[in-house]
C-alpha cells in the first residue's frame, strides 16, 4: 500500500501552523502504516486511531482509517473500552502533552499500570499548542507560556519515567528531528504486546518558539538535535529506547479472568 493512500486528500489543506512537528508525526505514522499494511502484519480495517482534543489529536481525521475523537484527555479510557470489546483491533491512541499528561493524566498512568495493549504517541512540544499557549505538565522550569509569562517556577514531568515508574513494558523517546528513528520506533511498537509509549519531542514555533528565543522551525529542530542524545550526556535529554520489556496484556487477562469464572459457574 502506498502512503499516499492513507491521507484524506478531500480534508486539506491541514490546520497545523507552517514549521508545526505535526506534520512530521502525521508523515511518519502513514508511512510506518502504510508498510506494515503492505507486508500483512496489520490489517487496515481491524486498525483503529483515537485521539482527544489538541492540535496532534486533529492527526486522525486527515488518515484514512477508523478513529475517535474524543473528548479532552479521555483518549485512552476509550481504548480501553475497544480493546476489552474487540481484543483483535489494533489501537493507535494520538495524543499530546496537555492531553495525556493534565486532564487525562489519570487515564496515562493507569493505562500503562494496567498494561492496555495500544500504542501511544505523545506529541510533546512542551506547551498548550492549541488553546493560546499556556503551561503544560511538560512545559520546562522557567521557559515562558501565557500563563507563565516571567518563566514557568514548576518542575516539568519526565513523560517516559512516568509511564515506567506505572509499569509500562515499552517506552521510546524520540524528537521530530529525528524522522527514521521515529519511524522504526512506531514499528516496534506495533510489534509488542501491551502498553508501548512513545514521547515524540515536537516543534511548536507558534506558541512555544516565538516565546522562547527559538524563532523558526529551523532553529527548534537543531535545538533538538543538540540537545538530546541516545546516551547518558549531562545536560542533555534522553533519546533512543528507554525500556523493553514483556508483560501479559491487560485484556488477555480480563479474558482469561471471565472465563474462568463463567466455567466455574457452569461447573457449580
């Protein structure tokens, strides 16, 4: 299958800002697709998107594929209710760092903790790109936002330690500067059993940039180059792949627990 026929052509032009790391994501997700369709290792009518609200959660609606979007931080509580429904779909859950890791931080931990066998893909560009630019749970100590305008006093959260600290068997944290890496990683993920997390490190010139000194899509994309690596540097941010790890996904054991009481029912 041919990337190109997994874009809703008829739904662009796209309403990401020029130089957004949306369009990146976007870019590789269809291709790591379109791959895995090409080779039958997914099926695309048995593969399901879900996002909630904020700029990487409008990524759904431009692929086509079944998805939901639903409301603001809940990605993932409606995965969970269509992996226990239908074991066989392949979830795909959109999603950013407002998202996941404010309202729907609950949802993020508990996901992982279960070990709800969906991929996750956080667009993490460090604000609140969508509704004007405020601080977001990833937002860096004394980096600006509309609501920070003298700099954020607030430690960010670590996305990736987050979700292993809950248990998560597979975590990966790559940037939109690094487009092959990112590809490879969704593939791995696909292939793994369980929760597998994704911390994509994204651009946001318009809301997070221009407040903060980086002032094209250039300069944050080499600031993201520069800034992490796939080893252990002081000062640097951690890229690469963080754990891999197996463990028996949530709803194999929901299943098993259901059957096992319907036949003890059956039995008595």
């Amino acid at each position: 299958m041919n990337w190109r026929d997994l874009i809703r052509w008829e739904r662009m032009p796209h309403i990401l800002c020029p130089g957004c790391g949306n369009g990146t994501i976007l870019n590789v997700l269809v291709r790591a697709l379109a791959e895995k369709f090409e080779a039958g290792e997914l099926d695309p009518d048995r593969t399901v998107l879900v996002s909630g609200i904020g700029c990487s959660s409008r990524l759904p609606g431009y692929v086509r594929l079944d998805s939901l979007h639903t409301t603001h931080g809940r990605p993932l509580a409606f995965a969970t209710g269509l992996k226990l429904a239908n074991p066989d779909l392949e979830i795909i859950v959109l999603t950013g760092d407002g998202d996941a890791a404010a309202i729907g931080g609950n949802h993020l931990i508990h996901a992982a903790r279960r070990n709800l066998d969906v991929t996750v893909i956080c667009s993490n560009n460090l604000i609140y790109g969508m509704t004007g630019g405020q601080v977001s749970p990833t937002t860096p100590e004394g980096a600006k936002s509309t609501t920070t305008p003298y700099g954020n006093p607030e430690p960010p959260f670590d996305l990736c330690e987050l979700v292993m600290g809950a248990g998560a068997p597979h975590v990966e944290r790559w940037t939109t500067a690094h487009p092959q890496q990112l590809k490879r990683a969704i593939h791995r993920a696909l292939e793994r059993d369980g929760f597998s997390f994704i911390d994509v490190l994204s651009q946001c010139p318009t809301n997070y940039g221009r407040r903060n000194d980086l002032k094209s899509p250039r300069e944050m994309l080499e600031w993201l180059r520069e800034n992490t690596s796939t080893k252990d540097e002081p000062g640097k941010i951690r890229i690469g792949i963080l754990r891999d790890e197996e463990r028996k996904p949530f709803h194999e054991r929901v299943h098993e627990l259901i059957e096992e009481v319907s036949g003890d029912e059956e039995g008595g």
